[in-house]
C-alpha cells in the first residue's frame, strides 16, 4: 500500500432539533495515492457493515447526504 494522508469529520445527526445516534463520517484525501485511499475507505465500510453500524434506510440515507453536501 503506498502512502497517503487523509482527514475524517464525524458530524452527529440533529432529528427534529434533538441529537440523535447517528452519526455522518466524511473523509477526503489530502494527499498521496488515491489507490490507498480508496482502500482504507473501503476497509472502513466492509468493517462497519458487519458490525451494522451503516444506515440501511435509503430514504434516511439520502437525507443524510443531501445535509452533508449542503453545509
């Protein structure tokens, strides 16, 4: 794996002006291989999904992201 250098936020999740228990992760790449990157983010992802610790409700989801990309 070649080297690469990355930034995550973890925003928490406000529902109808109360914190809720979810959570948005964003992680962009500061520099480095993009390969890399793209593999530590798709670690995190395989890991999380086993766990179920990833929103399944695609509705939720789309919420969630359109939040996130707005800001």
């Amino acid at each position: 794996m070649k080297e690469v250098e990355f930034a995550g936020e973890i925003m928490t999740v406000i529902e109808h002006r109360k914190r809720s228990r979810l959570s948005i992760a964003r992680f962009t790449q500061e520099r480095g291989a993009a390969s890399s990157f793209h593999k530590v983010v798709d670690t995190l992802e395989t890991v999380m999904k086993s766990r179920g610790m990833l929103v399944t409700d695609e509705r939720k989801h789309r919420r969630m992201v359109k939040t996130l990309t707005s800001s």
